[in-house]
C-alpha cells in the first residue's frame, strides 16, 4: 500500500501544532483542490495543521485527478467495496500526520467534500480513537444500514450541502442525518439555497464554528 502524500498547511500561530485537520477532496481533483480551506478555517482553530492528502487512486472518469474509490457502477454494493478498500489508506495517513506532527492520537478532525466527504464520514466513524469532529460537505452516508454494528465512536458530524446541488443530491445529507441520529451521533446539519455543488461561505463559516467548538470542548 502507497502510503499517501498531499499539500500542508502550517499553523497560523506559527507555533507546534496542537491540532491536525485532514481535508479529503472529491472526484477527480487532489489535494490542491481543498488545502486552500486552511486560510480560512486558520482563524478558528489557529494552532491547527492542516493537510489535504491526494486520494489513492486515478481517476477512472478523466485524464486527470484522483479518486477514492470508483463510481463507474453506483449500485450500493460496489460503492461500499470501495471505500472500504479507500479506508485503510486514510487511517493510516492520519495515524502517520499524527506521529509525524508528535500529537495524540484523539487532536485531529476530518473534513471532506463529495466522494472525500463519504470516505472520510465512512472512515472517521470506524476509527478507534474518535475524531474531534468529521465535516462532510456535499456528501452522503455509504453502508448506512451497517453503521449500527460497525461504528466504533460517536464523534460529532456536521453535514452541509447545497440545495440545488446535481451530483449529489440534498436528499443524500437529509438521508445521512436521519442514520446518523439513529445511530447515536451526535449531528448538526446546514442546507444551503441556491447553492449547487460547491462550498459557500455559509459552509465554511459553519465548519470553521464547529471545529473551534469541537477542539476547545473539554
């Protein structure tokens, strides 16, 4: 297994890093596509590092990018063999950023958009050690009937999708919420108008509350 690589972003305390956010990008882009977030999350959460790692694989749909798993076939079955295949990449990333960066193994968040969203909701919920916080814009819940028996932490979800969103529906968010509070975990969701797929200042000025709130809770 390649391990994974992508774009940093230091504190803006300029100070150790007391906190680490894993940004994971969409369907056929990399981790340039979403570690320009940092600047505008850095006042929120100031002592954070954040990293945006490429996904694993190329993109299958394009000349270009990168995916964390397939959609060429969307029936529900193959999209969980995929990010249950993508996982193990993730969790080995963020345990090697945080050994990398000296920090405990619980002083992290996850934020993805679309297909990052998914694999880091999907991922996030199984880790050992809970997330301070998983941010899923734009996404959906994969394998959302097995998440009772699989979850292995409740760490606080936040969900914000567009609602005139194309590629992935609202409905997709509405759907994860009603898992997810099934489930027991704790979530908070922001649906915004007029907005397709893609991230509002709305959204980010969300994320960034939820993260100070999610690292500054005891």
């Amino acid at each position: 297994m390649t391990p994974l690589d992508g774009p940093r972003s230091r504190p803006a305390s300029r100070e150790p890093a007391r906190q680490l956010i894993v940004l994971c990008h969409g369907l056929g882009a990399d981790g340039h596509d979403l570690i320009d977030i940092a600047p505008a999350w850095a006042h929120a959460v100031p002592d954070a590092a954040f990293v945006a790692p490429d996904a694993p694989f190329p993109c299958d749909m394009g000349p270009m990018g990168r995916q964390w798993f397939s959609v060429a076939d969307r029936a529900p079955a193959l999209l969980e063999q995929g990010v249950r295949a993508a996982a193990p990449f993730l969790d080995a990333f963020i345990d090697a950023e945080l050994a990398r960066l000296s920090l405990p193994a619980g002083a992290y968040a996850l934020m993805g958009f679309s297909q990052g969203a998914m694999t880091a909701l999907y991922t996030g919920l199984r880790r050992p050690v809970a997330p301070r916080a998983i941010l899923a814009f734009s996404g959906a819940l994969i394998a959302p009937g097995k998440l009772a028996s699989e979850v292995a932490n409740r760490a606080p979800v936040l969900l914000v999708h567009g609602e005139d969103d194309e590629v992935v529906p609202a409905s997709r968010s509405r759907e994860a919420e009603a898992a997810l509070r099934a489930a027991g975990i704790p979530v908070e969701a922001l649906f915004c108008p007029r907005l397709g797929h893609g991230i509002d200042d709305a959204g980010l000025s969300m994320g960034a509350l939820f993260l100070q709130r999610a690292f500054t809770q005891a």
